[in-house]
C-alpha cells in the first residue's frame, strides 16, 4: 500500500504538466492558419516538433531507468 500515494503523485504531476504544455498548443509561432470564408485549415508544424522533441526526451530517460 505505499506505493499508491507515489502512484497518485506520479499521475497528479503528469496531468499538471500535460495541462501546462496545453495552453500552448496551437499558438507557437510557426503554426500555420489559413481562413477563407467558413473554411479554416491548421498546420501545428512547430507544434509537432516541440511534441515530438519532448516525449523522444522523456522515452529515453525512462528508458535508462529500467
């Protein structure tokens, strides 16, 4: 039973960080909009790149860890 609280801790600060990083999806600046009318198209380019940099970080740090 004590590695529940460290579990729940665990998922508290991933979700406080995944809501953080949140905020910021979409408005970084290389992220493309195009409106015409009713139609919007979004290309998130630098979106992806910072997405995809953070978790390549995050998978090769747990993967030193196992």
């Amino acid at each position: 039973m004590t590695e529940f609280p460290k579990i729940l801790m665990i998922i508290g600060g991933t979700l406080l960080l995944i809501g953080f990083f949140m905020q910021f999806i979409g408005k970084l600046p290389g992220d493309l909009m195009f409106k015409k009318g009713n139609t919007t198209v979004f290309f998130p380019i630098v979106t992806c790149i910072v997405i995809s940099i953070v978790l390549s970080i995050v998978f090769s740090l747990l993967g030193r860890f196992k």
